[in-house]
C-alpha cells in the first residue's frame, strides 16, 4: 500500500491540496475502485468521529494523524500530546486504533495496485476500422474500465486472443473476476504470444482476491523467458 495515501486523505479532507492536486486526486479516485473503497472507509471513521464525540477524541484522532507522518513521511520524533480519557473513550480509542492499525499492518503486504501497470492497448491500428473497438482501446488507455467492460460487450465475436486479453483486464480492474479469468485460462491453454501474459494475470487477478495461495501457484507456471518473469519473481518473494 502507498505509504503516503493516509496523509492523502487528511490533506484532501483538509483541502490542503492545490487546485491541480485536487483535481489529479479526484480523477484517480474516479477510475481506481480500490482506492475507492480504502477512501470510503477512511471518510466513514473520520466522519463517525466527527460527529459522535467531543474534543478529546478529535484530538486523538489527531495524534493518529502525526503518528502516521512519523512513520511514513518525515522519520523524526515528535512529541504527542497525552489525553486523559474518560473511561467511555477507551472503547472508541480501541476501536479506532484497531481500525487504523489493521490498515497499516498491510502495508508489508504485496497489493494488485502495486503491479497493476497495464500496457496500452494497440489492437485497432492492426485491425479494420471497428467503433465499438476503438471505443473499447481509447477507454482502455484512458483507463476507464468500466466503459470498456461496457464496449467489450457489444462486441459480438469476441475470440481474438488479444482483444480478449485487454478485455479480461478491464473485467479485473471492475472486479468481475470469474469471467476474466474465464477469458483468461482460454488464452492460457491456447498457443497465442499472450499465452504467459494471461498466467500473470490470472495471478493478479488472484492477488488482487487476497487469494495469495493461487497467485503463487500461477507466478511458478511463467516461464523463465516471459516478459513478466521477473516482476512475477519479485512478486513471488514479496509474498513469502
């Protein structure tokens, strides 16, 4: 996990991001579901915070706050400022720390978005003139993946193995796994050069489910002379 996507948040919150910062940010969130989810359930602690208790848990909630840019921003000691709770306010300092702690405790762990850098898709300039493709390509690149999903869908024909491989990408990136990999174990076994680039994404696919167990199972299947193989290595070691 990006290190520096909790100090994002507060800064968004906080409306301490320039103009263009906040714009990139917003545009990212748009197209990224899984930094959707991640600010979804920051924006819901932070507001359950806000609204259910007083000054005291605001300030914890601060002290989290420079916590965090301790560990992960500036590396330099800083004083905190010690509260006095009321003994209610345990049991929301507990809950509170378990939530953010469980959020930084995976950050050791390897994530889809750490590996998710998909080439662009080139498909129409070696084939016919297609509008559905070619809207399927310019959202692909544009990395709107749910109206490529939705153009993909249209297209009535689909056995190409490389237009079945950007088209299993989109599915994982708007989570419909089953049916990407579905597209995925059909290039596998067929004999097309996207043969070992479906294994890498069938283990992103899996990795991306937490499923870490069958994402390695397909790493070891790449070949030593595919592209990906030394990124699947990487990935390999990052998961034991």
């Amino acid at each position: 996990m990006n290190e520096q996507l909790y100090i994002t948040f507060e800064n968004y919150f906080n409306n301490e991001m320039s103009q263009e910062e906040k714009l990139e940010f917003e545009n990212q969130l748009q197209n990224d579901i899984e930094l959707q989810e991640k600010f979804e359930l920051y924006k819901e602690t932070t507001q359950f915070l806000a609204t259910k208790f007083d000054k005291e848990t605001i300030a914890f909630k601060e002290n989290l706050k420079s916590i965090s840019r301790d560990n992960f921003a500036e590396k330099e000691v800083k004083k905190s400022k010690v509260i006095a709770f009321k003994p209610f306010y345990y049991a929301v300092a507990a809950s509170v720390v378990f939530a953010f702690g469980t959020w930084f405790m995976m950050q050791g762990n390897p994530e889809y978005g750490d590996y998710n850098q998909h080439e662009n898709a080139y498909f129409m300039e070696r084939s016919v003139g297609d509008a559905t493709l070619n809207e399927a390509q310019k959202a692909f690149n544009d990395k709107d993946y749910k109206k490529t999903v939705s153009a993909f869908e249209k297209v009535q024909n689909l056995t190409n193995p490389e237009l079945q491989y950007y088209y299993a990408i989109a599915l994982i990136e708007t989570n419909d796994y089953t049916k990407a990999e579905i597209l995925l174990n059909n290039i596998k076994s067929g004999t097309s050069v996207y043969k070992d680039k479906a294994i890498w994404y069938l283990a992103l696919s899996n990795l991306k489910q937490n499923k870490f167990d069958e994402c390695k199972t397909y790493l070891n299947q790449i070949p030593a002379d595919a592209e990906d193989y030394v990124k699947a290595q990487k990935l390999l070691k990052d998961l034991d």
